[in-house]
C-alpha cells in the first residue's frame, strides 16, 4: 500500500518488481577480503552496490497483475525440483485492501508473459500421476489446451465449488464410456460437462439480484415466482428455465457444505442395494393451510417457498399475484450434486505467516473476521496433487463374481468411492458410494432374485480420495474403469429345493403303483376265487343258471339279510365257524342229491379233490418224518450229498409256500 497523507488516502497496489541477487555469500566490503565463514558479517547501508542491490536495480515485471490491489498479504516461494517438474512458482495469500479481507491464493511461474493463475480456476496448475508423476504446469497446459483438450472437457478445480460460486459456473458432469468395439478400452481421458443454465437465464436471475448459489438457496417467495414468470397477476413472463431444480440443487449444495460432525463413516456410506430414485426430491408433499380456498387467507412469504409441491393442490393463491400453479414434482438433484465439491479454504486474513515446508506450501496465523479484530491460530496446507485409484481385484466377466478391491498411488488416499453404471439403459445403477480398501465394493446386490437388475453389461467407476478432499478426476479403462457382463449365481438353494421335491414325489409315486399293483393283484385272485366258488354254486343247481346271474343274486340275498338284521349261519359250521378235520356230511348230501338228478360229473370232480387233499395230507406228513429224520442223520453225520441236496429243494419249497401265504 502506498500512503499519501497529503491528500488523505491510501492506494493499494498490485505491480510486480523483480531483483537479480549475488548467489555466492558476499562479504566483499565488509571484511575487506576476509573469508566469510570466518566470522559473522552482516549486511550494512555501505554494502549497496555490491551485496544488496540498488535502487535501479529493480525491474518492474507487471504493472497491474490479475489480482486486486492489496497489503498484508503473504508470499511464498517454491523452488524449482522434481516434484514440480523443476518449475519455480511464487504464491500470494490473503490480504487487505480499505474495504475487504481476501482469502485467495494466486500463482506464477515467474516467466514473462505468464499470467497470474487463481486457485481453483478452471486453467489453474494441479499435479498428477496418472501414469507417471509429472506437473501439469503453464507450457504443458498450454499445449494440451490447444491441442487435446475439448472445451467441454470438465477440468479437477471445476468441480469444487463454494456457496458463495456463480451461478453461471454450475455444470452437469458426464461420465467418459469405454468403446464397445475393442473390449472396453479406454485411453486416460477427462469427464465432459455442460452449463446447467444458459446465458439469458442467467442475465433473467442477476436482474433480481440472484447470482451465486447462496442468493438462489435464500430467494424469498415473490423472487422464485418471478423467476417462474409470476410477476404480474394472471400474467407470466421472464420464466427461467427448471428454476426449481436449480434451487433445490442449491439448497442440497449449501446442507451438504455445512460442517457436520455427528455423521460417522457408517451413517455417509450409502448401502449398495438402494437404487437412484430420478422422480423426485425431497420425501412427499408438503401441506399449507393458506390459498386454496375462499374462506383461506392468500399465502404470504413464510407460508411457501413456491417450488416445493403441496399435497392434493394444484394451485395456490399468492398475496399480490393471484392464482399460482403448484409444480406437481421436483427432479432429485443427487446426480449433480455429487459431482459438486466444496471447497476447503482459510477464512479471509493478513498479516499471516508463510513458509515452504516438506514440498508444502503452509500458511499460519494471521487476523481477520467481520471486524478484522480476529486473531487465528490455525495452519493451512495447499494440496495440489490428485490422486488416482486403480481397481487391483475385479470379477471376470460372465462370471457370478462379485468383489472389487481398489488401491491408490497416494499412500495417504485410502478413501474411494465407486459407482456401476447399466450400459444397455445408459443409466446410473447407484449414486458415488464411499468404501475404503479394506472394504473394497461387493455388487452381489446386482443378482435379480436380490431386487437387482438382472445379467448384463455393467462399468464400475472409481475414485480415490486424499485427506484433503481431492477426489480423482481421470478416467481409465486400465486403473480405475471396468466393464464386465455380470451373471447372477445359480439358485442352489432353490436347485435342492426341487431336486429333493421332485425325489420325494417320485419315491410316493413309486410306492402308490408298487401298492396298488399289489392291490390289483389280490383283486385279482379274489376275483377268481369267487368266481370258482360261484360257478360251482351254478353248476350244483344244474346248470342252468350263469354264475353272474348267482352272483347277482347272492349280492340281492346279501343286503336283504343285512337289512333285516338277522345272522345267517351256514350249513356244516357251528356257532359261525367250519368244522375242521371233520366231513361236512350236509353239504356232501346235497351234492349228491343233486347229482342225482343229472350231474355225475360235479361228483367226481368232488370226489376227486377229496382225493387230491388226502394225498397232500399224506406226502406232508411224510415229509415232516423225513424231515425230522434227516435232521437226525445229519446231526449225527449220517446225511450223503444225495440227501443233502433232497433236503435243500424241500426247504426251498417250504420257503416259497410261505411266501405266497404270506402275498
């Protein structure tokens, strides 16, 4: 600052001088050719000339560099090295001037021609080590802007913002997409973006003193219904377009700036399984108690905000402008907003101390506030450098595998956040999600039968963060882009399922047709049976009646003896039961008598089972001697192979006899 104390003012200056000085020690006046090692030597008024330098020694570099006029601001050197690609910069930080307090920082190369460069400006220097570590200084940056770099291409100080940011600086970041045609290849490549408002919106918002986000955030009700074209009543003009997304964005910009230390890592972390809602923002509409109605007063300022929509209303009557359309819905802004950054910077001082420290630029101390009566005692670091995250475990494609390890070549990032993009819709799967290395990301939730999308092709986004908040900013199919085809895991739990099911069912089948062939079969023999025993009946009345027909009859005989209630006790059995062992003589004397008259044959059918029995009878019995015999012979070891073998077969026999007892 330069005082003029005869016209009562000060003038703050903003020119740059220069001076070339000795880089040997220089002791050449004062210890008259003494060695300067010897003995401590300073600098005194007769060394001008030849240590320090002159008055028109000083050369003036710029006469008015880009930025404002000031004093008690702090400059800092840094040599060149190769941590800078041996560029050699000067910093200048804070300051004062008659009416405000800064808190910007600037640089320069100290090359002729070479601009002032302010922090966080979109052609501002910032290191990186994408590939190699290299600086991306002014020559670099210059060829690189005029050669490879779009104009729409997003560059890193872009996208870190403060409430205080214009508004015409907002833009919607598009994420690069790997080429389809070589296996998802990507060369190293920025994001690209697009101004969410136009030039005339944004003359229409700076004529109602509307410019940064915090004036579009605090809008009172008649400045955002004028931007929605309500400045008249019943007529509408001077409409700026999507207003009310642009508030909302700027409302969720200035929440997410504020510091909040109650949230913990686990409360920030969004869970992989909650997709993006694109409709709306803000949980359900509200409810008013103002401007629907005639016996309802017209909504003042405090009532509405004139974006947010109103439950079961579609307009509303405002004080001073009439009826007023209620936007039925409001897009969520999150797509954008996680793309904005907030920006960390000192508040405004001067007089603060600066030193170039580690490779770091350290600003400390200083005074200002409101009043400027603020005295700090904190310490500031500037980080220039972005880091960059490389994904060092991936799932195969077309493979049901479903974890992500992530590293980054900042031994200090280990904050990531990771975002899956559906290829086929060309629509965000999920927001950024933070993670750190050790938990990497697992997309397991992508799997259909867990409410995910389904099979198909898929690109994992990732970004490193450091301590500073610099967040990576280049895009990779090599480190930290990855396309893959996603398939979902065989349902083994439902696969055991239906194998166990379909084996239960075929094992009851199995046994349903095993009992009733069986059953099939006995109704088979009994079939036969009664029908022997019928057709003897028949042929024992003469002949002439069918068995059917007896059948018939004796079913009618049946229910008749049923119904009436009377036990039937046959012929030859007493109390109900056969006489065993003895001649049924009734029955025998019927036949006989039958016969007589014209069915000999019956009788010596007859007569000829009798028979048949009584030898059965007798070789049984036989057998059971011979048996008892033979077991005698052979326990006393008096058996030949003859009988043995006699003996097998008989057994063998006995053993099929039960067995058909037995079915």
């Amino acid at each position: 600052e330069t005082s003029r104390p005869q016209n009562d003012d000060v003038e703050y200056l903003n020119d740059i001088w220069s001076v070339e000085l000795q880089v040997e020690p220089c002791c050449r006046k004062n210890n008259r050719g003494e060695d300067c090692r010897s003995s401590s030597n300073p600098l005194k008024l007769e060394d001008i000339g030849y240590c320090l330098p002159r008055s028109f020694d000083w050369v003036e570099n710029r006469f008015h560099a880009e930025w404002t006029g000031r004093s008690g601001h702090v400059v800092i050197y840094e040599p060149a090295s190769s941590n800078n690609a041996f560029q050699q910069q000067v910093f200048i930080v804070g300051g004062k001037n008659g009416s405000d307090v800064f808190h910007d920082v600037w640089s320069w190369d100290l090359r002729k021609g070479e601009v002032w460069r302010n922090d966080f400006d979109s052609k501002q220097w910032y290191r990186s080590t994408t590939d190699a570590k290299f600086y991306f200084g002014p020559g670099q940056r210059r060829a690189m802007q005029d050669d490879s770099v779009s104009a729409e291409m997003s560059m890193p100080y872009e996208h870190y913002l403060t409430v205080d940011s214009e508004l015409g600086i907002l833009k919607r970041i598009f994420l690069p997409l790997p080429d389809d045609d070589i296996d998802g290849a990507m060369n190293t490549t920025f994001a690209t973006g697009k101004l969410l408002i136009s030039k005339d919106d944004i003359d229409k918002m700076t004529a109602l003193n509307v410019r940064t986000i915090r004036d579009l955030a605090n809008a009172d009700l008649y400045t955002v219904l004028k931007m929605r074209g309500f400045d008249f009543p019943w007529k509408t003009k001077n409409i700026v377009s999507n207003i009310c997304y642009l508030r909302s964005l700027s409302i969720a910009f200035v929440n997410k700036c504020k510091l909040d230390t109650s949230h913990s890592f686990a409360t920030t972390t969004a869970h992989s399984g909650m997709h993006r809602n694109n409709q709306r923002f803000g949980g359900s509409a509200v409810k008013i108690s103002c401007g629907f109605g005639e016996d309802s007063e017209p909504c003042g300022q405090s009532d509405w905000d004139g974006c947010t929509p109103l439950e079961g209303i579609t307009r509303v009557d405002v004080h001073g402008l009439g009826d007023v359309t209620v936007p039925s819905s409001v897009p969520d802004p999150l797509r954008d907003l996680e793309m904005m950054n907030c920006r960390q910077v000192p508040e405004e001082r001067y007089f603060a101390t600066g030193a170039f420290l580690n490779g770091n630029i350290m600003i400390l101390g200083g005074k200002g506030g409101e009043d400027q009566t603020v005295v700090y005692r904190d310490v500031w670091s500037r980080d220039d450098s972005f880091p960059h995250a490389v994904i060092e475990t991936k799932p195969l494609s077309r493979t049901p595998e479903s974890s992500f390890l992530f590293v980054s070549n900042e031994a200090s990032a280990h904050l990531f956040e990771y975002k899956v993009v559906d290829v086929t819709e060309r629509s965000d799967v999920t927001p950024w999600i933070l993670t750190t290395a050790e938990r990497g990301a697992d997309v397991s939730w992508l799997d259909d039968k867990k409410g995910g999308p389904g099979r198909g092709w898929y690109i994992m986004y990732v970004r490193a963060i450091d301590p500073s908040g610099n967040k990576d900013f280049q895009y990779s199919s090599e480190t930290n882009v990855y396309l893959w085809y996603y398939v979902p895991p065989l349902p083994w739990g439902l696969i055991t399922g239906y194998i166990s099911s379909f084996v239960f069912l075929s094992l009851v089948l199995f046994f349903e047709y095993r009992r009733r062939k069986r059953k099939a079969a006995l109704e088979r023999y009994a079939i036969r049976r009664m029908r022997r025993k019928f057709k003897l009946h028949a042929m024992s009345e003469g002949g002439k009646t069918d068995w059917r027909d007896y059948y018939l009859k004796r079913d009618y005989k049946e229910n008749d003896r049923r119904k009436k209630k009377i036990r039937h006790i046959p012929e030859g059995t007493i109390k109900g039961k056969k006489q065993k062992g003895k001649k049924n003589t009734k029955k025998m004397n019927g036949i006989e008598k039958r016969n007589e008259k014209g069915n000999e044959s019956m009788k010596k059918d007859h007569e000829r089972k009798i028979m048949r029995r009584r030898k059965r009878i007798e070789r049984m019995k036989n057998h059971s001697m011979l048996s008892k015999q033979t077991k005698q012979d052979e326990h006393k070891g008096k058996v030949n192979h003859k009988d043995k073998e006699r003996l097998r077969r008989k057994r063998a026999r006995q053993r099929h006899r039960k067995m058909k007892k037995i079915k």
